[in-house]
C-alpha cells in the first residue's frame, strides 16, 4: 500500500545520525497504520497495477532522496552512498529487481533480502565463499546468475536487528551511538512502536548463543524497524566497522612452482 524509508548518516565506527523517516506517498499526520493508511501507491499512480504503482513509487523515492544534500555543522555537504530496497517481499522481488537494473541510480540502489538466522542454522561466517562473492560483517553479496543480472545482499536479520537495538541503547555522546533528530520526543511515538513490535528470544544450539526476534501479538507495524536494518547494512557495505567487530580476511593461499615442491621433498 506504501513504501517505508529512513535516512541514515554514520560515522566509521557506526556512530549514526537519524536524518530523515517517512512513507511514500506522505500519510500527512503524525500517526498511522499501514492497515488504514488512506494515501496508497495505487491512489498515487492511477490506472497502474502493483507493480507499475511500487514501480513509480521507488521512482519517486529515489529521484528525490538520492539527488539531495545535507549539510553538515562544519558545512560539508552529504549525498546518499548507498540505497538498499527490501525485496523479499513475494509480489514485489521482480518488480525492485528490475527498478534497481533500469534506474539512473543503479550504481546506488541493490536490492537487499532479510534471512532469518538462528542458534541452529548456519551463520555466514561458515558459508564457503564462492568465486565473486562479497563476505561482510553477516551480509553477503553473491555473485549473480540467472535472469534477474542485478547484485543482491542477503542480510542476517536476528543480528542486526540486535545491532540496531544495541545502538539506541548506548549513551549520546558516546561512540555508536544511533540519535533521531528533533528535541520534541514525543514526535517519534509512532517509530519507536516500529522499533519496539519485535521482542527478542535468546537461542542456544550447535554451541551458538543467537537473539532470534519475534513479532509481538497482534502484529504491529515494524517497517522502519527494517528500514534501519537495511541503513545498518548499507552503511557495512560502504566501509563502517564498529570497533571489535572487524572481519577476519581468510589467508589466501600461496602458489608455488612446481620445482620450490620438490625441493621441499629433498
């Protein structure tokens, strides 16, 4: 019915700056459900289909967002690095797949799949890299084959939806800490019910201590939830580490000549 997006300034060490959040097309008041929400992407575009409305729609989103700035306190002006659109959604995966291939922002936008990965299931750190795979901190990005011929990310949903959690919770000032913008708290009542519609479940299995994050009953809005997920890993993809959680680069193997070999054996 609409598309949820949040803006995200980071530092290196994943010190973040809310800078925006909203809905495309605007609901123009301060409280809302996607359930009742009367302004939609078929209201917005009409005489399109779904997938022509979510088409216009993320052409609206990104043609604004990605062409503005935002000036820093010391005057620097920003521009958005990089764009993650959540495709894991059944009826919409083709149409994102081929906005992010046909956009004039194609070198910013790449679609992003959430995979739910708990105590029992194979972290990413244990899959085999394929050739022209791109490993990061509990991200990938496979090497593309098939019809679709757009690079993806797959996302570990349970960490970093923990990660976001761990953000909010450090102390302003401090070194990663995630801030929203404004003075008034109260103007943030209806994001903080996304960020707080999960509750999480410590897991062990295999050796393994994992946050699995569930849905609270009645099932809440958590779409901004998501969105600051997909700012997280965006902001991972681009080079921001947060202290001690460096990636360890596997030893690449060293060729020898077939005479260093026998050498050795003498």
């Amino acid at each position: 019915k609409m598309l949820f997006h949040t803006v995200v300034a980071w530092e290196d060490d994943f010190t973040g700056y809310m800078l925006d959040y909203g809905t495309y097309p605007d609901q123009q008041r301060s409280y809302f459900t996607l359930r009742e929400a009367q302004k939609t992407l078929g209201r917005a575009a009409p005489g399109a289909g779904l997938e022509g409305s979510i088409y216009a729609g993320l052409e609206k989103l990104t043609d604004d967002y990605l062409s503005r700035r935002w000036r820093r306190d010391d005057g620097a002006e920003l521009r958005i690095d990089r764009c993650l659109i959540d495709a894991n959604w059944g009826q919409s995966t083709d149409v994102v797949y081929q906005f992010c291939r046909q956009s004039p922002h194609a070198s910013l936008v790449m679609p992003s799949h959430g995979r739910y990965v708990g105590a029992s299931s194979v972290p990413f750190s244990e899959y085999k890299r394929k050739r022209g795979e791109r490993v990061g901190h509990h991200w990938r990005i496979p090497n593309v084959q098939g019809r679709r011929q757009v690079r993806h990310v797959l996302i570990d949903t349970n960490y970093w939806k923990s990660f976001i959690h761990a953000r909010l919770s450090v102390a302003m000032g401090d070194r990663g800490c995630l801030s929203l913008f404004g003075r008034k708290p109260a103007e943030h009542q209806l994001i903080a019910e996304h960020l707080t519609a999960e509750y999480r479940v410590r897991t062990e299995a295999r050796g393994r201590v994992v946050d699995e994050w569930k849905l609270r009953a009645g099932g809440p809005d958590n779409h901004w939830f998501d969105c600051l997920v997909g700012c997280a890993v965006a902001a991972s993809i681009q080079g921001a580490v947060l202290p001690g959680t460096e990636v360890k680069a596997n030893p690449s193997r060293q060729r020898l000549r077939l005479s260093e070999i026998q050498r050795s054996r003498r």
